[in-house]
C-alpha cells in the first residue's frame, strides 16, 4: 500500500493533545477503510445520539 503525506493543521489546546489527535488518527486511519472513516465521521457530525453512545462506552 502506498504512504501519502499530507500537511494539515489540528485544533488543540496543547501541542501535546495535538499530537495525541494525530497518533488517534493515524490509526484510525490505518485500521479503518475510506469509506469506514467516512461514515464514521458522517456519524459524528449528522447524530449527536449516537456520538454520545459512543463516548459513554468509551468512559470519555
């Protein structure tokens, strides 16, 4: 599989949590497909009900 490099800029409070986002997202990115992380983040933005499910079984 091909690596791409991609610049991007991460709201954060902190460097540090910035750089927590990215080490999240990366493997997001690695475990999860295109359209995976599509609908995932389709969720997030469009079902705040189910977002907060998730973050309840997550303890976040």
């Amino acid at each position: 599989m091909n690596k791409h490099n991609y610049s991007i800029s991460i709201p954060a409070k902190t460097e540090a949590e910035a750089a927590d986002k990215i080490k999240a997202l990366s493997v997001l990115a690695t475990k999860l497909t295109a359209k995976e992380l599509t609908k995932l983040a389709h969720t997030v933005q469009h079902d705040p009900v189910k977002t907060a499910m998730a973050k309840a079984y997550l303890g976040v």
